[in-house]
C-alpha cells in the first residue's frame, strides 16, 4: 500500500536493460533492441535453426504465451479430431460458471469400453475443484458430463456454450459436439486454436496449478483419493508446466503443452503423433528449439536503487529500491524498455517498506511485468522548524529580488512627483511684479507716443 503523501510529477524514465543503479531518477538512457550487440547482464540464446523441427505428427504448432505470436508451425489450421484436449474449453467454462468449492451431483453416465472414468456414481456430492482436477490429470468423461450438467443444466446446453466462447475467443477452426472429446465428425479443432485456448486457460492461476500438477489429493471422497498425471511430458523437464493430453484411436496422440524458461512462457499443441512416447518427444523438442529463439534479461533486481526523490522540507534523498527480481525473455529485433514511475518529491511520515511508485518492463510497447519501488528507510513528518527553515531558506534568495524591485518603483515615484507649491504671499508678490512691469510698459508707450 502507498501511505505517505507524494508530492510532485511522476518521472517517466526509459532505460537502458544494463542501466546503472547509481544513476538519478532523472537519468534517461535509450531503450533496447536485442540484436544490438553483448548486453551485461544478457545470457545469450543458441542460434536458431534456420529450418522447422521435422516431426511426425499430423499437425503442430508453438506459440508465445505472453503476446500469443506463432513461433512454429505445420498444418496448424488443419482441421482434426483432437480427443480429450476437447476437455480444455470444457475446464475454460467450468472455470467461468461454477465456483470451486461448490458441491454438485455427478450425472449418471454410461461409459463404453475403454474409457477413462472417475467411477463416480449418480447422485455422488462431489465438488468443482475435484472434477476439474479429474479431468485434466485423469481425463475422467463421467467429470465432464457432471461438469457440463451443474454449469449449463444439460450436456445439450453446454456444448451450445462450448460453440459459442469458441467463437468469441477467435477459434476459427474449431467445433464442439461434446464436452468430452470422443471422436465425432463436429468435434476438431486445430493446433494453432489449441495453443490459444491454451493460452487463455493458462492466465487463470488455479488453472496453471491444476495443469503443472503431477499429483493432486481429492477431498470428496473419504477418505481422500490421490491421482495422478497421465502428461508425462511434465515429468521430462523441470521447465514443464503443462497441460493436458488426448488419445483415440482415430485422433492419435494429441497434447498440448508448455513451458517456462527464463522469462519465457510457450505452448505447444502437437496433433495426431504416432505414440504416446513421440508425442512427449516432439512437444518436447518443439518447446527446446522455442527457448533457443530467445535472450534472457533481467533489467530489474531485487533491492537495486531505481530512484532517489527529494524529502520535502530537507535537502535529503530517499533511495527507493525494486521489490523483486525481473527475468525476461526477448527475441531478436523485439524492443525491450524500462519505465519508472517515481515522484520528484516525497513527504512524510513514510515507513520503510512503503510502496512508492514502480518500475514497468514492457517488450514491443506491451507491458510483461510491473514491479513496486519500496522505501529503504523511515521518514518522519516534517517538524514546524523544519518547515520554518526551509521556508526562510525559500526567503533568502527572494530578498535581494525584492529589495531591487522597491528601489525600481522608488526612482520612478520621485520621477514623477511635481516640484514644492509656492505659499500664498510668494504668489502675491509674484502677481504684483507682474503688475508692475505692465505698467511700466504702458508708461514707456506713452512716453514715447508725445515726443
């Protein structure tokens, strides 16, 4: 929370990735392009395969988590069966309609051989939170239809449902005819749609978690039942965060997934492998040659001086350092730029701890991470004297200016005042002089008038 008063603009400073933390907040420095040579700071990508990783799926493709750009891609707008990656935008409108720890009904279900099942039974109090774990780690049908049924009170309904958000989410090639994913000649998608809704999925938090999660304990059940992953996939990397997996025998071996290295998040849909082991193969691979497309930078450190604003009333600065550490990755020609945001000038009473502005990374002009500028020591309010001095101190400066505007206004009065007024008797005798020579002259006129 911001708690002291800040007084003041708000500096907007863009700066160099490898800036230097002793620097003003006033310092401005250009903002980065990747390519432009050795960054300090900058662990380097391997160079990039100039050709597309040959796999033997029917499809695939690698997106960008964090701006939704396609890396790679083969036969992504086919339109193919996709089994129970289905269960994706079954999650993504359990997600939107039913909250987690609201109990439902299981449905009663009939299953044909060979499904996966959570074995539950008509009627059975279960709640949202077990089902949507069932159904990504077990890929469980009987937790899809019960999910179908409490969220849109028929399987019928929430397909419609299903359609709908497909279309609103721009999944152009893609169409549900159950919530489950068996195959069905209306019921595809394609890899370029499944890395998107992915995508989307993967910004809701307890998503991500369900979807990273190798085991998971359901506590609806007593006593509870512990699950596990069928992603293998999530097994082979430490970086592996995902998400969910498909099979049938017309489909093949569907997954989609993803992964975080380095201040980068990808997903990845391969459709249609030969094998369960190829499918981790080529997800796997796809996920590599991805991460190689990018350099890691971390143009914010924890505990780094950004910014050193002025304590109103002293001639002190107050340092204030970043919360927390930010690593990003960026790929060639992409401009990477960093934006304080901190007062000119800050006032008391201020804790240290205290949030005070921030620091914005953004990467080609989207912002990808904001990071709080916390106070480094205590400020205590300004005393009256404090405020005394610093306005005497304002005054000292302001005395010789108005000492010489006095003496400016003071030459132009005496400019302009008229001379002294004459008394009365001065007056008098003046007239009378006056008088006096008009006679004189008329006399010297008549004088000269009889000679």
């Amino acid at each position: 929370m911001i708690s002291p008063r800040i007084r003041g603009g708000v500096a907007i400073v863009v700066l160099l990735v490898a800036f230097s933390a002793a620097g003003s907040t006033t310092t401005a420095l250009a903002e980065v392009k990747p390519d432009a040579g050795t960054v300090p700071g900058v662990k380097s990508a391997k160079p990039a395969s100039n050709s597309k990783p040959k796999l033997e799926a029917k499809a695939w493709a690698m997106i960008d988590a964090r701006s939704g750009d396609i890396l790679e891609q083969s036969h992504g707008r086919d339109k193919l069966l996709i089994a129970s990656t289905t269960k994706l935008m079954t999650a993504y409108l359990a997600f939107k309609e039913l909250p987690l720890r609201r109990k439902v009904e299981a449905v009663p279900y009939t299953a044909i051989p060979g499904e996966s099942l959570m074995g539950l039974i008509s009627g059975q109090k279960v709640s949202v939170r077990d089902l949507l774990y069932w159904l990504i780690l077990e890929s469980g049908n009987d937790a899809a239809a019960t999910l179908a049924v409490a969220a849109a009170g028929s399987e019928h309904a929430f397909v419609r449902q299903m359609n709908k958000r497909a279309m609103a989410l721009g999944l152009a090639d893609t169409h549900y005819e159950n919530p489950i994913g068996l195959d069905a000649k209306d019921n595809y998608s394609s890899a370029i749609d499944l890395t998107t809704l992915g995508r989307r999925l993967m910004k809701i938090p307890y998503f991500r978690k369900i979807a990273g999660s190798q085991t998971a304990e359901l506590t609806s059940f007593s006593p509870p039942v512990e699950i596990e992953t069928r992603n293998t996939l999530l097994g082979q990397a430490p970086w592996v965060t995902g998400i969910k997996t498909g099979h049938t025998i017309k489909a093949g071996f569907v997954l989609v997934g993803s992964g975080q290295k380095e201040g980068v998040d990808l997903i990845t849909a391969v459709i249609g492998a030969p094998s369960e082991s190829e499918r981790d193969a080529e997800s796997l691979e796809l996920l590599e040659d991805g991460f190689s497309l990018y350099k890691s930078y971390v143009p914010v450190r924890r505990g780094r001086v950004m910014a050193r604003p002025e304590v109103q009333y002293t001639d002190d600065l107050l340092p204030l350092r970043a919360a927390r550490t930010v690593r990003i990755g960026v790929r060639k020609g992409q401009r990477l730029k960093v934006e304080i945001g901190a007062p000119e000038q800050v006032d008391g009473p201020i804790r240290k701890g205290d949030g005070i502005g921030q620091v914005s990374v953004a990467v080609d002009g989207r912002e990808v991470a904001s990071v709080p500028l916390l106070a480094t020591r205590d400020i205590s309010k300004a005393s009256v004297f404090q405020k005394v001095i610093s306005f005497l101190g304002i005054a000292i400066w302001l005395i010789p200016i108005l000492l010489f505007v006095i003496l400016i206004a003071a030459l132009r009065l005496r400019r302009r005042r008229p001379g002294p007024r004459k008394s009365e008797e001065e007056m008098h005798t003046s007239r009378e002089r006056r008088q006096s020579l008009r006679e004189q002259r008329r006399r010297n006129q008549g004088d000269g008038e009889s000679g």
